[in-house]
C-alpha cells in the first residue's frame, strides 16, 4: 500500500522549478525578518539615547520611524498587504518632517 502522494504532474522539471521557488521564499522570508530585527533594535536604541538624554526631538521621529518599519516589514512578508504602504509612506514622512525642524 503506498502511502506518499505523487505529484499530479510528472514532469520532473515543472516538480523541482516549484521546490526551489518554495526554498527562494523561505530565505526572502528569513531575510526580511533579520532586517526587520535589526531594524527594530536600531530604532529602540535610539529611543532610549532620546530617553537618556532628556532630548524629545529624538524620540519622536524614533517613533514614527520605527512604526513605519512595521508597516514596511508587513509590505515585504507578503505582497498581498499592499495596502500597509500607505501608512508606512505617512510615517516615514512625519518623521522626515520631525528631523528636518531639528
């Protein structure tokens, strides 16, 4: 009794073309997330200098940045979420706006 489930298609190169699309996916997957990590820290340290430091101007476009770092990580997991650019277009330029006054 066979108990593994055969491709519909016998073609073995059509089988080994989505494999290696499935493969490319994880590691973009994987990708994104690492920046996305670093990202974040890199912001949230910076939040804590503003923090430190007493200096408001610093935490504010932190802030914005890292809230439009969240929306982009969400574009870039999939590209269904499409919508997510906008608000991570509106963030990232509050915070351009925020710097610039500095």
């Amino acid at each position: 009794m066979k108990t593994t489930c055969e491709p519909q298609s016998t073609n073995r190169k059509e089988t080994k073309m989505n494999t290696q699309t499935e493969t490319k996916r994880k590691t973009n997957r994987k990708t994104v997330a690492m920046i996305l990590g670093v990202a974040i820290l890199l912001a949230g340290g910076a939040m804590l200098a503003g923090h430190y430091l007493d200096d408001s101007a610093v935490q504010g476009p932190a802030f914005l940045f890292l809230c439009a770092l969240g929306f982009t990580g969400v574009v870039l997991w999939s590209q269904r979420n499409w919508w997510a650019i906008i608000p991570a277009g509106v963030f990232a330029s509050l915070g351009l706006s925020l710097c610039w006054r500095v």
